[in-house]
C-alpha cells in the first residue's frame, strides 16, 4: 500500500507541493484546507492530470480532519503569507493559532505520523508544532534551510555561468533574514567557494540571499513564493518517504548540539523513515558561532514571548 501524506494548507505552497507528490507518484494525498470547496477543486484537477503523468497516486480535496486520519506524513503549510514591508515576524500571531489548531488534529488523527513545517515563522512554527503534538522532536521539522541553499545555488550559478547542479550550498541557522551561510563549505564541484569568488561577491550574493522571499514578495505583490519552498519540502518528503537518508538543512530541535538546547534551528540532519535521525555537527569558527547563536537567540526570545 502506498503511503499516505496530509497537506495542511491548500494555498499556493501547499497546492505545489501537493502537485510534486501526486506527480511523483511516490504517495497519495490529502489535501485539506478550511475554504470549502478548493481543496477538492484542485485534487480534482491534479487527479484528472494523473494519466498524463503516469501517476497511479490519489489526491483528494478535504475541508473534514477525519479524511487525514493515518497519515504517514503531513505537511503543514497553512497560514496567511507575507505581504509587501512584512517581515516572517508579523505573520506570528495570526499564524501561531492557525498551526496549533492543526497540529492538535495531527495529533489526534495522525498519532504516528512525521510533521514537516513550512508557515512561517517556520523556526518558531516547528517548536510551536513540536510542543503541541507532544511528538518525539524526531518527527517535527521545519522546511527552510533547503530553500535558502537553492537560492544562493541558483545566484552563485548565475554568477559563473555554470549548472546550479554542480553547487553545494550551505547554509545553517534561522530561515531567511537570520541565516547563517557557510561560504567556505559551499563548494563548486568540491573546490570552495572562497577559492574561485572574490569576498565582496560572495557577501553580495549571501546578502541577495538572505532577501529572497522579500524580493518576491516585492515582485508578487499579494502572495510570498511556492516554486522553490514546495520544491525544498518535496526534497524533504522523498528523503523521509522513500528513506534516502540524505543530508538537508532543516529545522531541528537542538539538544546541545552548536552548544544550543531546547530550540529548533537550522542545522544538517540525516533525514531518513524516522524522520531526523540524527544532526550532523560541523565546527563552526568564532565568528560563525557567534551568529549562529545571534540567529537561535532571535527564536528563542519568540519563543518566550508566546511562553511556547
Ligand atoms: N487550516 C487550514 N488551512 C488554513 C487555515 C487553517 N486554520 N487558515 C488558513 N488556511 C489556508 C488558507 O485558506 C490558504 O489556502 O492556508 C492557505 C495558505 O495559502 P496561501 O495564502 O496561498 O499561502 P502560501 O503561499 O501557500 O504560504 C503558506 O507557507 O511559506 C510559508 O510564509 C508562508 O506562512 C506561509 C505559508
């Protein structure tokens, strides 16, 4: 039998990441979402394009938490998205019930299930799903640090005119405006980063990176992006699914590990059928640690501010 994944959230992230399932074939879905009618709307759609895709996965629309009952795996993509001068900050209050509310029906309908976070604040948003589940911390995550590192691979191959392929990025700490990128592990092809650009073009693209989503944002004027956040969680659903155990960036909840504890951060983990089965520690310098610890401290004081 095929597995069995939940989307929380049927807006343009989740309806995305749906469609990379669906079109994967590798799971079916359920699609849920509270506007009535538009969750089974675009199932529909996507199930009548199953043929062309040679897909034998289902997807069904559902506005019912009963039809997501025995998820392997869900995905919580349900919230409000940032607007023209919001930061991820300002979606917090509105997006804080919102998660709670479905992370109380994960738990009670998907007991055993795995649960990726993509609403932002993502960070905030997975202690906030971590906390409410009452879940082992091995099966709440959150969708970010992927998503940064295709963005500075796609500027970096622009920049020397080679495949985005052939780059490793890196990149820890906070999604977006808090993330630490790692430019002398990111690497070409294996040769480092700081070897073939010049510091000040590097600095230029990070910070080009660090902007990402507002520059979209910017651009889209209503809306934030999909493309690449539901490429990055489909990333993260295939290695869980399928138990690739790759090494991604995700949220994580660290222990110690940075000589951080009790926080979800961006950090490497082995992302396998358990879930994260384990973060991978790389030695940072003194001056990485120390804005790394800056980006934890910005969650955390989130954190206690809405005593999560
Ligand atoms: N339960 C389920 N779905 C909900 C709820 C709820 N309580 N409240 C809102 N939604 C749904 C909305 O109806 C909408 O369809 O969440 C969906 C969000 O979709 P979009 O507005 O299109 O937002 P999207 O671009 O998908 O972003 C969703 O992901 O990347 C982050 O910052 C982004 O937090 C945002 C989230």
């Amino acid at each position: 039998m095929k597995k069995k994944i939940s989307v929380i959230g049927a807006g343009n992230v989740g309806a995305t990441t749906a469609q990379l399932i669906v079109q994967s074939g590798i799971a079916d879905v359920v699609l849920f979402d509270i506007v009535e009618g538009m969750p089974q709307g675009k199932a529909l759609d996507m199930a009548e394009a199953c043929p062309l895709w040679n897909s034998a996965a289902t997807i069904r629309g559902t506005n019912r938490y009963a039809d997501t009952t025995g998820s392997d795996l869900v995905v919580v993509t349900a919230g409000l998205a940032r607007k023209p001068g919001m930061s991820r900050s300002d979606l917090l209050h509105a997006n804080v019930d919102i998660v709670r509310g479905a992370c109380m029906e994960i738990a009670k309908h998907s007991p055993n299930s795995i649960v990726i976070i993509v609403t932002n604040p993502m960070d905030v948003m997975a202690q906030l799903a971590w906390k409410t589940t009452e879940f082992s911390c091995r099966r709440v995550m959150g969708m970010g640090g992927i998503l940064d590192a295709s963005r500075l691979a796609a500027f970096l191959a622009w920049e020397l005119h080679i495949s985005p392929e052939d780059i490793e990025a890196v990149v820890l700490g906070g999604h977006g405006d808090d993330m630490l990128p790692l430019p002398r592990f990111t690497t070409v092809k294996g040769i480092p980063l700081t070897e073939i650009l010049p510091k000040k073009k590097i600095d230029s693209l990070i910070e080009r990176t660090r902007n990402g989503g507002a520059e979209i944002v910017s651009f889209l004027k209503s809306g934030s992006a999909y493309y690449a956040p539901a490429a990055s969680t489909f990333q993260m659903v295939k290695s869980i699914l399928l138990d690739e155990k790759r090494v991604l960036p995700c949220a994580a909840f660290l222990n110690g590990e940075y000589g951080i504890k009790d926080i979800y951060m961006g950090v490497p983990v082995i992302l396998g059928e358990k879930g994260v089965e384990k973060i991978v520690e790389v030695k940072l310098t003194k001056e990485e640690k120390a804005q790394f610890r800056k980006s934890s401290a910005t969650v955390k004081k989130l954190v206690e501010k809405l005593s999560i």
